[in-house]
C-alpha cells in the first residue's frame, strides 16, 4: 500500500483502523517464505565459512566446556538426593540441572552450519549456527512492527491513545510511559509505537 491521506473526522480512528489493515498486509508479506537463491560464489562463501555471521562464533563443539557441564550434571544429581522433593533447593537444583543439559545441546548443535537466507528476496545472508539462525526467523503475526512517530513522546502519543480503542488489537496493549503524561512507547498487539528520536 503506498501513502494514504484522509481528511475528515475521527482522523485518528481512521488512522488505527487504516494500520490494521496495513498489518495484514505486512504479516502476508512476512508470511511468504522466499525459495533461497543459490549463486556459486554464496556456496563457495558457505563451504568455507569458519565462523557464524550472527554470533561471530565458530562452527566447532566445545567439547571441554561439555565435559564441564556433563560432571557438573553428575555433581548435582547427588546432591539432589539429600533434599526434600518439596524443598526450595531441590527445585533449584533441578532447575540448575535443566539449564545445564540444555547448554550442552546448544554447544553440541554449534557444529552445524546451516544456510541462512532472507525470506523475503530469498538472498544468501550468511553461514549460520543452526540456533542462531532459529533465532532469526521472522514470524508472521508475532513479530513487533515499528510504527514511527515524530514527537509520540510529546504529543502525538496521546493523539493515538484516543483512539486506539478501535483497532482490532485493542485488547492487548500495553504502554512504556516515562512520567504520567509522557509515553515513551506503547504495543498494540503486534504493533509497535515508538518515537522517532
Ligand atoms: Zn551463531
């Protein structure tokens, strides 16, 4: 959709409404998931990629640092047996458990190198750790969409929040504010209302 003007009443109703429409759109956008374009130069830069774009990682298993995590698992579970199930500690202890195996199947997947791609023009971005890349991907309908205001802080703001009650969304908001008259930026739903500066 390209620019919209409307002159008229409830200019900001029409504005929130008009945004969620827009969203729609967007989300259809983002819900399009591009085939990869593969070029001989981007598997060359594939194949010889040492490093993660994302993290700036190796592609390389720490293996010290699993067997670290591994006797610590070990350490803990026989500590677990003095405890009460029911006590704090147990849970905590449990807890610290969880945290550790899970370190160790994120330092073991660090090995594989995984193609990532921008879903949108399907281009080569890099050679990626298969968590990174996980991280990255755009979900449709979840991920924030920045709506830019000059001046939200000040006044605009307060413009939106009148009639924000008519978007769709308007069960789900939420606002940052700095003092009580000053609002720093506020969601709605997936939208995303920040200030320019
Ligand atoms: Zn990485």
């Amino acid at each position: 959709m390209g620019p919209f003007l409307y002159r008229g009443n409830n200019a900001t109703q029409e504005f929130v409404q008009k945004l969620d429409q827009e969203l729609i759109e967007i989300n259809n956008v983002l819900a399009i998931k591009r085939e990869r374009k593969v070029t001989e130069e981007d598997k060359k830069k594939f194949a010889e990629a040492d490093t993660c774009w994302i993290c700036k990682g190796k592609f390389a298993i720490d293996t010290e640092e699993i067997e670290r995590l591994e006797s610590k698992i070990v350490s803990l579970n026989e500590k677990l047996e003095k405890f009460n199930k029911k006590s704090a500690e147990y849970s905590g202890i449990k807890t610290t458990i969880e945290k550790a195996t899970k370190a160790i199947a994120s330092e073991k997947a660090k090995a594989n190198k995984v193609w990532n791609h921008c879903h949108i023009t399907g281009k080569f971005r890099g050679s990626a750790h298969r968590d990174c890349n996980f991280k990255l991907q755009i979900e449709p309908w979840k991920i924030p969409i920045p709506v830019v205001f000059h001046n939200f802080r000040s006044y605009d703001s307060h413009l939106v929040c009148e009639s924000v009650g008519h978007s769709v969304n308007a069960h789900q908001i939420k606002v940052i504010a700095e003092t009580f008259e000053r609002y720093k930026s506020m969601k709605v739903g997936q939208l995303k209302y920040i200030d320019s500066q």
